[in-house]
C-alpha cells in the first residue's frame, strides 16, 4: 500500500544567516503507512513540532524529500499545499492558532468554508465536531473567551471537522485533564479505526502506549522507533 507519509534525509536550520542557528531536524527519515496512527515522543526543543510543521507543509525543508500520498511536494507552489492542505490535512497546532475574536463554532466553520462547503451545512458539521469533543454547549462563546482546554478541544474540532485523510495533532492532550485527554484519545482511536492516518506529538507515555508505533525524537534527530 501507499505511504501516507515518506520523509527522506529532511533538513531544517533556523536562523541560517545568522550567527544563532538551530539545527532544528538533522537527517530525519521517517514513513507513515496509511492508516497508521502513530506518537511523536522527545524532549522540549527536540524538533518534534518543526518535524510536524513540515509534515503539515507550513514550513519547508531545506534538504530532503517529502512525499505525501506518493506525491512529491516539492514543487508545490503554496496555493497548491494550502489547497491540498484544505482537502486532505487536519492540523492541531500546540498554539491552537484560533480566532479569538470568533466563536467556537465559527472557528471550526472556517476550513469547510474555505473549502466551498455551503453556510447551512458548515454550520452542522460544525457542532456535530464540536459535539465530538463535548464542547457543544461552549459553540457560541468566543474562542478567546475559553479555558486552554476548551481552546484545544476547539482546535481538534476544527481538525477533525473536514473529514480529512491525515490527522497531524501537536500536543493535543497538553492542556486537558486526564479524563478530557483520554476522551481525546478516544477520539483519535475511532477515527483511526475509521481507516484515518494520525500523527501525534505527545510528552504523555500513556497517550504514546495508545498508539501503534512511537518515533522518538532527541536534538533533531530520530533517536528510536518502537511498536507498541
Ligand atoms: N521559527 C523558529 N525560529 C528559530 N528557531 C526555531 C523556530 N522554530 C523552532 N525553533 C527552534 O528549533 C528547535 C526545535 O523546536 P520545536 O518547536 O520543533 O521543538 P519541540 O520538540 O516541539 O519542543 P516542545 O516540546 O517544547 O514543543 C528549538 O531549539 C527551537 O528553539
Ligand atoms: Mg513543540
């Protein structure tokens, strides 16, 4: 079967012209078969969530290959990868990257409207999403009105609301409680057996043990891998 994800040789330097460069990914290789759900574990600063910019295409390599669905992404100019991004990607930043000035649910709206889905409908994948993370109740509140949790329980509401092929989820679990967080593990568990591909990053080895497979990731590179 096709990989949903094949990294090869990804190189990532911040600051590159400058004399504080971070050598944030060194060497990464990394694939992800279709359908597979797998952790991202490491410690603060090990590259964890620059491996899952790259991966969502909201940053670039420096060197390296990245193929998504077998598709070669670098010569994509970036109204392709937003695109591509739209239709196929559901993202959960650590800084959950909501508008605080619109509601829960006119948040969650914003990826299907972009996509071209009508107002009615968007309006009930929505809460229907909303739904999913117990957060419908909280639907009109101004995102930045919310608890951190609430906040992420958004963000996954609007990454799951797409029905998208690739879950990418940074942290997703980091500002819940543990019953919120393993609902959202459950969560990630169904639409996994639903046939989706779901990368998290975690610091939780509870969370980490839910998955099939943990990459650990230490100074940009990828320490070890192991199966769960
Ligand atoms: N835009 C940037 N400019 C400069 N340095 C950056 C940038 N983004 C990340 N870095 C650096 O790259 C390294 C890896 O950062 P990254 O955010 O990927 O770590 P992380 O594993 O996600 O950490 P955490 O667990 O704290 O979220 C760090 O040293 C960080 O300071
Ligand atoms: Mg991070």
């Amino acid at each position: 079967m096709q990989a949903m994800i094949e990294l090869t040789n990804i190189c990532k330097t911040f600051n590159k012209d400058r004399s504080n460069q971070v050598m944030a990914l060194k060497d990464v290789d990394l694939r992800v078969e279709t359908g597979e759900i797998v952790a991202i574990m490491g410690p603060s600063g090990s590259g964890k969530s620059t491996l899952l910019h790259i991966l969502a295409m909201l940053e670039t390599s420096d060197s390296g290959k990245y193929l998504l669905g077998g598709k070669d992404t670098a010569g994509l100019k970036d109204r392709q990868k937003a695109a591509l991004r739209n239709k196929n990607i559901g993202i959960v930043l650590q800084e959950y990257g909501l508008v605080g000035e619109l509601s829960a649910q006119s948040n969650v709206e914003i990826p299907l409207i972009i996509a071209g889905e009508g107002l009615g409908s968007s309006k009930r994948k929505a809460l229907e999403a909303l739904k999913e993370v117990d957060l419908a109740d909280k639907a009109q509140t101004r995102a930045g009105l919310l608890s951190g949790g609430e906040r992420q329980r958004v963000a996954i509401a609007r990454a799951i609301v797409t029905d998208a092929q690739l879950i990418l989820a940074d942290e997703p679990t980091g500002a819940v409680d543990t019953k919120n967080g393993l609902a959202i593990m459950e969560l990630f568990l169904k639409l996994h057996k639903n046939g989706k591909t779901i990368v998290i990053v975690t610091h939780n080895p509870e969370i980490a043990a839910m998955c099939q497979r943990t990459v650990y990731v230490e100074d940009g590179w990828i320490k070890y891998e192991y199966n769960s």
